[in-house]
C-alpha cells in the first residue's frame, strides 16, 4: 500500500522518539498523516492492547498472545489503515513484530506466524518499513524505567530480546526491497536525518 509505512525495532530502540520527529516535520511541511501503533488504533483494538500488556495476565499461553495480535492487527487495519487513503499512515509495528516478537522470540513456528500475518492483514503490506537497528543489549541499557513500570513483554528480559534482534535481521534478509535500515545507535537527530533523506529517496515524503 503506497501511503503505508511502519517503524519496527526492539524495545528501547527509539521508534518513539523517531515517530514524534517525523510528525513534527510532517506538520511543518504540510503533508496530511494519521500515525498510529500495534497493537490498538481504535477502541477495539485498544482493549485487546489492554488484556496483552497487562502484568496480571501472567499465565496468557504464547498461542494467545499471538492470536490476540493478530486479531488487534485485523481489526486495525479496517478502523484506521484503510480508512485514510489520502493521508500517510505511519505505524509503531506491524507484522514484523510478531514474526520477531512471537516467531523468533517465543519460538512459535514461523510459518505459522508469517500466515496469520497474512490473514491478520488481508494481503495488505507497508510501502517501506524503516527499521531502527539497535542491538538488545543497547535497547535494554536505553529502558531505564522502573521494573514496575515495564509490561508484561518488556519484562521477559535481555536473552528474549537477543532472540527478537536476531529475528529481525533474518526478517530483513528475507525482504531486503521492503527495509529502509538505520542505525539507531547514533543521536536522534541524525537517525533522523536518515529516516527523512530514506523516506524522500523512495518518494513517500517531500
Ligand atoms: N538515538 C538515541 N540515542 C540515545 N537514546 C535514545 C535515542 N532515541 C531514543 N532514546 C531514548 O531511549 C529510550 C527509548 O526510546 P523510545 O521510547 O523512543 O523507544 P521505542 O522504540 O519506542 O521503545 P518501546 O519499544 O519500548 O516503545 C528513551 O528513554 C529515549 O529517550
Ligand atoms: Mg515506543
């Protein structure tokens, strides 16, 4: 989908903070966009957001984590990715982060994940996707915030998120056309630059 893009990455890799940048400069310049995140978007959506990140929900099965996903994924994509056909749709994870989060992570088969994917999205996929390259155990230095305050996923902890690093690399080798790749480890200002001359480079931004 042409005015689809995603921003993917471990936690702590500054997806955030990189969002808040480019729709600061989307304003600026005038260029119509909704951004978004997974899971949630909408008011369905946000309640499954809700019962996967609670930390009281510590016996959820990895099956229904990914389930309750894919079913935020599904009713995402009709309440706001193509609703907005004349805006940009920018969002924080897509279907990456399950191959990533649930696959690599928490060992789900692959080829399961990668077909409730395309169930969970009917076939619709990113114009680009930019990935904030930042190694876990950066990512984890970065999350500073109390215990208390991490989710449920975010405490599964630095070995889990080796795993989801890894997975994300392999994703790319897999679909090199779809990545827009930057390292994430250098100050924002310049990931941003790369993200914005990377985005105008393939024409989806002026
Ligand atoms: N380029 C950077 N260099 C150093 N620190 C950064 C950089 N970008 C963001 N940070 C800091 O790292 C932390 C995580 O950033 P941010 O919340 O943007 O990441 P995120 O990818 O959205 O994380 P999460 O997946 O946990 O939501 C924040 O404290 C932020 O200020
Ligand atoms: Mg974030």
């Amino acid at each position: 989908m042409k005015n689809f893009i995603v921003f993917e990455g471990i936690d702590g890799s500054g997806k955030g903070t990189q969002l808040k940048m480019l729709e600061e400069y989307l304003k600026r310049t005038n260029q119509p966009a909704v951004f978004t995140r997974e899971p949630g978007g909408g008011k369905i959506s946000e309640e499954i957001r809700g019962v996967i990140k609670d930390k009281e929900n510590a016996s959820m099965t990895d099956i229904c984590e990914l389930l309750l996903f894919e079913a935020a994924r599904n009713q995402h994509l009709h309440d706001t990715i193509l609703n907005n056909p004349n805006k940009l749709v920018i969002c924080d994870r897509f279907t990456d982060s399950s191959l990533a989060y649930q696959g690599y992570g928490r060992g789900i088969d692959i080829d399961v994940v990668s077909k409730l994917n395309s169930i969970a999205t009917e076939g619709i996929s990113p114009v680009c996707t930019v990935f904030l390259d930042v190694p876990a155990s950066i990512g984890e230095n970065r999350n500073s915030r109390l215990i208390d305050k991490l989710d449920r996923i975010e405490m599964a902890g630095n070995t889990f998120m080796e795993k989801v690093y890894i997975g994300y690399k392999n994703i790319i080798k897999d679909n090199p056309s779809r990545f827009l790749v930057v390292d994430g480890t250098q100050n924002p200002d310049k990931v941003f630059d790369q993200i914005l001359s990377g985005l105008k480079q393939i024409g989806i931004i002026k």
